[in-house]
C-alpha cells in the first residue's frame, strides 16, 4: 500500500442528506482508512451531528440547481471553518465537485496541500453557468482533475478547460441484504427523485399500459416536486406503491427484494450509481439508453434498454421481463459480476494512486486528455 497518507475529503452537500456524491465521499474515506490512510471529511450538515469522521463546516440550506434541489452551506462562517480545518497539515485535498459554492470552492481557494478534484456533474447547472474568471484562478490550484464519466469530462472541460483521468463511482455489494421470499408478484422497483428528468413519469405511464392480467407491482421510492402531481395522476392501488422517503437501509432491502429495477432517466446523468447498485443486488435492470448507463452496462447481457422517454419501449421492455424469470435470473446474475469491478477497494486504490501522482511518491502513467482508469 505504501506509506500513510493524511487526506482531507471536501463534498460541499450535506451528508445527513442521501446523494450521489455524499454516498461515493463516504464509501471513499471507508475504503481509503481500510488501506491505513488518515482521513477527514468536510462538509457541511442538516441539524444533526454529523457521521463519524466527519467535521461539519455548517449548516446547509436548500439551492436549487440542474432541475434538483441541493443542500449547501454558503455561509462565510462555513467557509472560515473549512478553512480552518484545512490548515491541520495534510498530505492532500480531495475536493469533490470543486465548482459548487461553500466547502469545495472554500478549499480550492485555501493555499497549502495539493488539491485533487472530482468532477460529478453532467450536463450544465447553475454552478457551472456563472463560472467565470473567478473560476478558472482557483482551478489553478487543482494539481490533478478527475470525473466520474466521460460525460461528466466532457461537462467540466467545457468551463474549465484542461485534461481528466476518468475513476468511475462504486459501490459495496456487502451491503445488500439476501433476497426474502416474497409473493407471485413480480416487484418492479423505482428509486430517485422525483423530478422530470428522472423519468418517473414515463415509467408510470409505461407500467399502467401493462394488461391487468400481468402479475407485477410497481413500488415508487423517493420524493420531490413531482410526487404530488404524479401520485394524484397514479394514485396507489394494489398494483401501484408509493413508499416516500426511504432510509439508506430501507433503500437496500427495497433493491435487494425487486426483481427488477427500472432506471428510466430521460437525460444529466454521468453516472448510473442507481444502475449500478441495483446490479450489485441482483436485480434485472431495465434503464433508459444513456450514454453514462451504457458505460455501466452491457446491452442484453447486464441490463436491457430502451429509448429515453419512450413509454411504449418500456411497457415492452417490463412484458419481456415479467414474462420470462430466466432472463431476469440471467441478467441480475451477469450485472452482480459486472458491479463487482467497480468495488470501493478498486476506487480507493485508483485515488491513492492519483494522490501518489501529485506528491511525486510513485510514478503514474502520463497523464492525457480523455485519459482513463476504468475497471
């Protein structure tokens, strides 16, 4: 493993709040004191105290931003503090999402240790959008860029120039609870937002075209500013459920016990962690044909998938699915390999080797644009 290294991970979203970014931050300091590292994460919080291992930076608010909703700390104090917390003598400064306004752009600004960064995002947003001169002098201080996806590559490139090395998400299939026994019916399960560019409502749409003679229940996870509208328009039954807001771990029985997952994202996805979880349960996936989905998935053989608010596809792809159990069985079987590859220990060993890069410990391979570390 080489020798310890004391690691500052900044994520400027509140971890008390479930996210994409948040989770892969936690399961990066898990994976990275596994291998002996010395790590804190900054960030701010929602009223509560924050995670173990975690040093708050300040209480978040609510921002709107890429038809979502994050939760933030713009305070000056939560920038003080995070200065603050920065200047305790460590070896790096892992900022992710470096644009966001709070804790990341707060420790792009802090001189000090080199500063690596992961770019999350796809697709343009209000951060991203009044990026300016600003910007491009605080990501001078970035020693090395890093996205989740050539998608999200492509996002950041386009504001702040410059080479990417590619590190996709993870995730921990020892999570997962064993699969319950459970009744005749064919669970398909939904977990996100719910937001227009998440599709649900075309999955509803989908599903409700199924006849009623097909034996299968749609369980909607989640919450947000559809869910008022679309649960009047679907209202629940005994084919429908709507669940709310779940805790992580109801989120993980809910994605082991489905049979199948449906991810039908209509587009500003860089990376399919929904996807990808769902995979390490065992679940056949069915997802809308993303560019960042493909690069998760192989087509027919990991997950099947169908054209981005196509409702007629879906419906078909839901009748191939409920109808035949050994392709379910086949395909959750082939995408647990699959997710397998992207393991946090793959994760934390491709980050100590991008930290080694920039303090001159190893030699790295040159660094190009468009460069990659995949599975």
């Amino acid at each position: 493993m080489g020798e310890s290294m004391r690691i500052a991970l900044v994520c400027p979203y509140d971890l008390s709040t479930p996210g994409g970014v948040q989770s892969q931050v936690l399961l990066l300091a898990r994976a990275l004191r596994a291998r002996g590292h010395d790590v804190r994460i900054l960030a701010p919080w929602k009223g509560v105290p924050p995670r173990a291992g975690c040093h708050g930076v300040g209480l978040a608010l609510p921002v709107p931003g890429n038809g979502s909703i994050a939760r933030i700390a713009l305070s000056a104090g939560a920038m003080r503090r995070t200065w603050a917390e920065l200047g305790e003598g460590f070896d790096v400064v892992h900022v992710h999402e470096p644009l966001v306004p709070g804790a990341a752009v707060a420790a792009l600004a802090r001189p000090g240790a080199p500063v690596v960064a992961t770019f999350h995002r796809c697709g343009r947003s209000v951060p991203y959008g009044l990026a300016g001169v600003w910007t491009r002098r605080l990501v001078q201080r970035i020693a090395l860029r890093c996205a989740v996806s050539d998608q999200a590559a492509s996002t950041a490139r386009s504001v702040v120039g410059g080479d990417f090395l590619i590190v996709p998400n993870a995730v921990d299939p020892t999570v997962f609870p064993p699969k319950a026994p459970h009744d005749d019916w064919v669970s398909v399960a939904f977990v996100g937002r719910h937001e227009r560019r998440k599709g649900l409502e075309v999955l509803l749409e989908a599903f409700a075209r199924l006849p009623r003679s097909v034996a299968a229940r749609l369980l909607v996870a989640g919450h947000g500013p559809e869910t008022e509208r679309l649960s009047g328009l679907y209202p629940a039954s005994d084919r429908l459920a709507w669940l709310g807001r779940l805790s992580e771990h109801e989120k993980l029985e809910l994605l082991a016990n489905a049979d199948i997952v449906c991810v039908p994202s209509l587009g500003g996805e860089s990376f399919g962690v929904v996807l990808l979880e769902a995979m390490a349960a065992g679940a056949a996936v069915l997802a809308s044909e993303l560019p960042s989905y493909k690069a998760v998935a192989e087509a027919g053989k990991d997950a099947l998938f169908f054209a981005p608010g196509d409702a007629a596809a879906l419906t078909h792809g839901l009748e191939v699915l409920i109808g035949d159990p050994s392709l379910r069985q086949t395909l959750g079987e082939s995408g647990r390999h699959r997710a397998s590859l992207y393991s946090p220990s793959r994760l934390a060993q491709r980050y100590e080797l991008a930290y080694r890069r920039v303090l001159g410990i190893a030699q790295a391979p040159p660094q190009a644009r468009g460069a990659t570390l995949r599975p």
